[in-house]
C-alpha cells in the first residue's frame, strides 16, 4: 500500500455493496411427444399434419380388409397410424391403406406404403410412390 493512502474503515451499515446479480436458471429443453409418433427435433422433407382418421388395412390381397387402423400424423412423405387390433407387419412390409378424411366431402384416400418402423401398435409408412399421392390429400395437408 502507498504510505499517503489512507483507510478509513465505515461502519457495517454504510458500507457500499456490491451488486450482486442474480443467476439465471439454465435453459433445459426437453421433447416430450405428445404422440408416440412425433420423434423429438426430427428434420423432415415434409411436415406433418396430427389427425385422427379412421381407415383400415389389406395384409392379403383380396377384398377383406384385413384390420382397422386410426391414422395419427399424414404428411406428403407418409404416415403414422395405430392399429386397433394386433398385427404381424415387418419392417419394409408392402400393403394398402384405405382412410377417410375429415374434410367437407368426407374424401377416401386408397395409398400402397411400405413399412418404415414399428413401435408396438404404432406403425410409420412411407407412401411407395409419392408422385401418385393423392391431389385431394395435396390439398388437405396445404390447408
């Protein structure tokens, strides 16, 4: 310390504190789905759209739908839907879909997919040839 300088010692309750800033809480951000289908912070080519339509599904090729499903997200990329019953579908699997859509003329949508993954009752498809994705579908996912 320089011998000019001089303390001078103040009393507790006239001292000067200094700002004490308060600590902000981390940022945490968790996904949490709010359907078993939606993936947390996926990149997607295409968006989805959360609906609930009922349709069914052909595991044979005859005019007997084979099971019941309720589809959960539509995209122009595919869909994820839930069956009502238990299957026996295996990865990349080929069948068709038949739903209906809850737009004004109650439109039916006839799709060939292809199994993308299974998650117990929960099945995501790829629509096997998305240039013949339907114009009406176009539409309704646009909306």
């Amino acid at each position: 310390m320089n011998p000019k300088t001089q303390v001078i010692k103040l009393p507790a309750d006239k001292q000067l504190k200094p700002p004490v800033k308060e600590a902000k809480p981390p940022q945490i951000t968790i996904d949490i789905p709010s359907e078993p289908c939606q993936r947390s912070r996926e990149r997607r080519q295409y968006p989805r759209k959360l609906v609930k339509l009922r349709g069914h599904y052909w595991a044979e090729l005859d005019d007997t739908p084979t099971g019941n499903l309720v589809i959960t997200d539509l995209s122009l990329g595919g869909a994820c839907f839930q069956t009502l019953s238990p299957h026996g579908f295996k990865h990349k699997d080929s069948l068709p879909l038949e739903f209906k859509l809850d737009d004004q003329d109650v439109t039916t949508i006839l799709q060939n997919v292809q199994i993308r993954w299974i998650k117990d009752n929960y099945v995501g498809v790829q629509w096997l040839d998305r240039m013949m994705v339907h114009g009406t579908l176009r539409t309704y996912l646009s909306a």
